[in-house]
C-alpha cells in the first residue's frame, strides 16, 4: 500500500458503529450520504444485544477518552480549539503539515457536491 497526500492509496474500509436504546446496535462500514448508498458496495449489520451494545459503548468511552482523543469546539468568533482535557490549543495538535494542508484543502475546495 503506497501512502499519498489524501491516504494510503489502498482499499480499506474502516468500521462505522453506533448504539440505540442501550441494546440495539449497528456495525459495518456503511455511510449515511448517496454515494454509499448508490455506488460502494457497502455493509453493515443490525442487532439487537444488550451485551454486545454495552461493550460497544465501553470501546467508544475508552477510545474517546482525553488521553486518547481531541475534544473540538468553536469558539464565539467562529476559531476552533482543540482539548485533551489538560491543555488548550488554538489549532490542530500534533498534526504533520501535510495533514494541514490536507484538511485546508477539504474546507477551500468544493467537495460537498461529492457527498
């Protein structure tokens, strides 16, 4: 797999998952938006388990903690911060300069017709 400016230039697929009512669960790698709907061959699988809904609820409170996640909020003039719960920062936190651009591009560029 030879790695790009936008990604690995692979295939991949990366898991989407979510749970409702504290038993009922969707994992697969499907996206809400057209594109998934009509053009990839996208799946996913809905369940009903109070087990499985609990230990999906308990990866997502340890992969989404501070000392492993950002916290993003927009501040009254528009700017965003970012949190690991300790520290502030006033832009992307340890992000290479070609993750920067990457991200500059996605907000400048008219890519919202594509989703």
């Amino acid at each position: 797999m030879h790695a790009s400016l936008f990604g690995a230039t692979g295939a991949s697929l990366h898991t989407k998952a979510l749970t409702v009512d504290g038993k009922t669960l969707f994992v697969g790698s499907y996206n809400i938006d057209p594109r998934s709907r009509f053009l990839n061959c996208e799946q996913g699988i809905l369940a009903e388990s109070p087990a499985l809904a609990r230990q999906l609820e308990e990866i997502f409170e340890r992969q989404s903690s501070g000392n492993r996640a950002w916290r993003v909020d927009r501040q009254q003039n528009g700017s965003l911060e970012w949190s690991d719960g300790s520290r502030l920062y006033d832009s992307e936190p340890e992000a290479p300069v070609l993750r920067r651009l990457q991200a500059w591009l996605a907000r400048v560029l008219p890519f919202e017709a594509q989703l």
